[in-house]
C-alpha cells in the first residue's frame, strides 16, 4: 500500500515562536503547568491589589471578597495572593466546588495543617497555630459557587 502524503496539522493550544515574541511574552500562555512566582503573568495593577489584600488581613479583621466579572483576573490574583509570605499567617488556600459542604471545606483546610497533627483534629491544629502566634487565613477561589448555605455555615465557622 502506497503512503500518502498527508500535511501535518498541529492541533495544539501552543501559539508560535514568532507569536510570542510579537506578544511580549516568554512563556506559552496556554501551557498546564502551574504557575509559580517565576512563572506568573504579572501586572503592575495585579501586584498593587495583592499588597492592598496583604496590608489588609495582617492590620484588620475583615471579611475580604474580590468579586469582578468572568476573565477579570480573579483567580489570577487568587494564585499570586496565596503565594505571598505574609508575617503571622498561615494560608489556608483551596479551590470551592459547588457540591463542597462544611466538612468537605474544613477537609480541604486540614490538608495544610498536616504538619500539626492529625487531619480529623482541625479544631485542634486551629488552636495550635494560634499558640505559635500563627493567624489562619482561608482564602477560597470560586466561592461564588458554593450553596448559600455552605457560605453562611463558614462565616460562623470559628
């Protein structure tokens, strides 16, 4: 049976060399892997947000919410926010679904405080951090789609 010469047709999400240099980028925008502070798109106006955010929760009590349209940047902000070293300040970080319960939130918690102690004790490792004069901070990205319920249950969550 005789080849056919058959053209090539690259069916990646990879933009060319000659895009991203035109673009001013250095990396392939599209890539799956995760984006570290080397590798992270980063503005000046995105910067300037997340030290507001950070000058917020070391001096006041608040409940922060960063709410903007679809593709504004929030979870841009969510993934330079979490990487911050903020004095005093244990990051509990986690990505919200929309079946996500309490329980599943507070599983989603423990996960960062693993070196505390055991997983099914987070009332405990809550404690623990406070006496190492260490401020827990949750910080949930797409919290907009947990039930109204879940969300009222977190507030009072203490």
């Amino acid at each position: 049976m005789a080849s056919k010469n058959i053209p090539h047709i690259n069916l990646s999400s990879d933009l060319s060399t000659q895009t991203i240099e035109h673009l001013g980028l250095s990396k392939q925008p599209f890539a799956s892997e995760i984006l570290s502070d080397k590798s992270f798109f980063n503005t000046q106006a995105l910067s300037k947000i997340s030290d507001s955010l950070i000058h917020q929760v070391q001096f006041s009590e608040l409940l922060l919410i960063i709410e903007g349209p679809h593709g504004s940047g929030k979870t841009s902000l969510f993934r330079q926010f979490i990487q911050s070293d903020i004095s005093n300040t244990k990051i509990l970080s986690m990505q919200a679904e929309a079946t996500d319960t309490l329980v599943q939130i507070q599983q989603k918690m423990s996960i960062h405080l693993q070196d505390l102690g055991d997983a099914n004790h987070l009332d405990e490792n809550l404690k623990s951090l406070k006496m190492f004069d260490q401020t827990p901070l949750v910080v949930i990205d797409s919290a907009h789609v947990l039930s109204d319920t879940t969300l009222q249950k977190i507030f009072r969550y203490q």
